[in-house]
C-alpha cells in the first residue's frame, strides 16, 4: 500500500515538472511581463495643479496626501495650492479636498482623468494626467451667482 502510494507520488511530481519548468520558461501566456501589473494595479502620475487659487491654501487627496485638517498650519505636510503635486495614483475613485470646497474625480485604467462635467467651470484636464483646480469654491446653475444673493433686505 505504502510502496502504490509512493509510486502514485512520484508519478505526479514527474508528471507535473514538464508543466513547471514550462510557465517558469515561457510565461504563463497572459500576455503581461512578470515586471507589469495589471492595468487596475498599475500606478499612474497625476499632477494636481491647483496654483491659480489666491490665497495660497492647502488640500489633500485622502488616503494619499497628508490630511489638511492638522491643528498647526505652520507644521502642516499637506501639499499647498502655490505648488503643483505629481501623485502616483492607481486607477479608481478619488477626492480632492480644500478648506472651501470637495469634488470627487478617478483615474481611469490608461490613466487619464474623469469627473463631472458640472466641474468644468471651475476643473479642467478631463482625458489628460493634470488635475487644475480654478476655483475656491463652486457655485450653483453653471457659475452663476444663485439668486439668493441678490435679495434686498
């Protein structure tokens, strides 16, 4: 019984070596490089410019930047809107963060950018690798001022 055991044993680890020394040879034919991930594992460089916003501030992308809602403005590590950050960013959700105002954005599978077209006047790079944020804040209607503000006391 032992020796048939052995035997069936020793017939699978011989049988099967042709097939290991094959997928280390050649591959597994999946068509990646062992040095390239996957297209939804793959880092992508996505610059966030927020420059145009006066009075330099700060802003955060969570989970990736240091968050802005630090007690010390003067010891904060969170990346500041008088310079633009390049984030290694896998394709998937995000959310752009300041003092004044939140928009979510994701990083598509080639890597390029998508988000709201009721962002577009305030948020450009739709398609592209750089995020430039316009605005401090957002307003309703396409820009306008809301009417509310123009009510008489």
């Amino acid at each position: 019984m032992r020796t048939a055991s052995l035997l069936r044993h020793s017939t699978l680890i011989c049988g099967g070596l042709p097939v290991v020394l094959a997928v280390l040879l050649c591959g597994t034919g999946t068509g990646w490089s062992s040095s390239q991930p996957p297209a939804h594992l793959k880092e992508h460089v996505i610059t966030i410019d927020a420059t145009k916003l006066v009075p330099a501030s700060w802003w955060q992308v969570p989970g990736v930047t240091p968050s802005i809602w630090a007690s010390d403005p003067e010891s904060l590590d969170a990346p500041k809107t008088s310079e633009r950050r390049d984030l290694q960013l896998k394709p998937g959700p995000y959310k752009f963060i300041s003092f004044t105002f939140d928009f979510p954005f994701t990083v598509t599978l080639n890597g390029t950018l998508e988000f709201a077209t009721s962002l577009d006047q305030c948020i450009d790079g739709r398609g592209t690798h750089t995020l430039v944020v316009r605005c401090k804040r957002m307003y309703p209607h396409g820009g306008e001022r809301d009417n509310y503000y123009n009510q008489q006391p």
